[in-house]
C-alpha cells in the first residue's frame, strides 16, 4: 500500500499538470491587431505538436505500468487520470483536425500576402468558398469564435496588403 500511494502521488502531480496545459490551451490567445492567417495554422501546428508530444508520453511503456498497478489496486485517482487522457485525446484531435483544415487555406495566405489589390480580389472567391467548407465540414473548426478569429486574420492580411501597394505606389 505504501508503494501504491508512492504511485498515486506521482499520477496526481501529473493530472495537475496536465490539467494546467489543458487550461492554457484553452485560454484567450493575445495577438497583435493586424496579425495574418498564417499565425493560426501555426497556433494549431504548435498545438498539435504540444497535445501529441503529450499523449506520447501517456501512452509511454512507464506510464502504462504504473496506471496498471494503480488498476490492480483499484486506485481512486484512475477515474480522474482517464477523464484527462479522454480530454488530452479530444485536444489533440482537434488540434490534428484544425491543421488539416487550415492547410486547405495555405496557399491563399501566401497569395494574399503578396498579390495587388486587384489580383488579390481574383483570390477571394475561392477563398471564401474554402473557409466555407471548413466551416461546413469540421467537426472542431465550425463555431463562430473560431470562423471571427480566422476571417478577422484574412481581413489583416488583406489591409496590409493594401497598405504596402499604397505605401510602394
């Protein structure tokens, strides 16, 4: 038993700490006023890079003995280690999830970054068809503070675009 509760202090430092990087991912980001779209696939790159480092680690042959002996000895800290590694998963997905969906946009990015007004508005079009699709389509990506925070980067990037055509014209 003295063993097992060596264990069981173990997973609760993890479950703390796990909880924290859940609660910072899901805390407001702080961006600059006139960040690009770019920025949000890198957001969910760093993300997905985090969360899948993380279940990793859980999935790890160390970690997976021990939850086997806090099984064997029906530990009470299991019920709240499965609720994280259920939370972990579903924010890794959604990480996984939103890159995909982001990437369809990528090549707009560089286009809007570096196109005329003019040739700029040729693009917008199938811009908008795309981020309508993502919309339509993702399980993760379809609320309204993520479609805001994604057409408020589209927009930035198209003033600055703007602003550099009128500041070199």
């Amino acid at each position: 038993t003295e063993f097992t509760e060596k264990l069981e202090e173990v997973v609760m430092i993890w479950i703390k700490q796990i909880r924290q990087v859940l609660v910072e991912s899901e805390q407001m980001r702080r961006e600059a006023d006139d960040i690009g779209p770019s920025a949000e696939l890198e957001h969910w790159k760093t993300r997905m890079s985090s969360f899948n480092s993380l279940l990793d680690e859980i999935k790890s042959s160390r970690v997976k003995k021990i939850i086997s002996i806090l099984q064997a000895a029906r530990s009470k800290t299991l019920k709240q280690w499965k609720e994280l590694d259920g939370n972990i998963t579903v924010a890794a997905n959604e990480a996984k999830d939103n890159v995909k969906y982001l990437y369809t946009l990528d090549k707009f990015f560089g286009l809007l970054a570096k196109a005329s007004p003019v040739t700029m508005m040729e693009h917008v079009p199938s811009l908008m068809n795309t981020v309508c699709m993502i919309y339509c389509t993702s399980p993760y990506y379809n609320t309204s503070e993520r479609m805001t925070s994604l057409l408020l980067k589209i927009t930035n990037q198209m003033i600055n675009t703007c602003k550099t055509y009128l500041c070199e014209g």
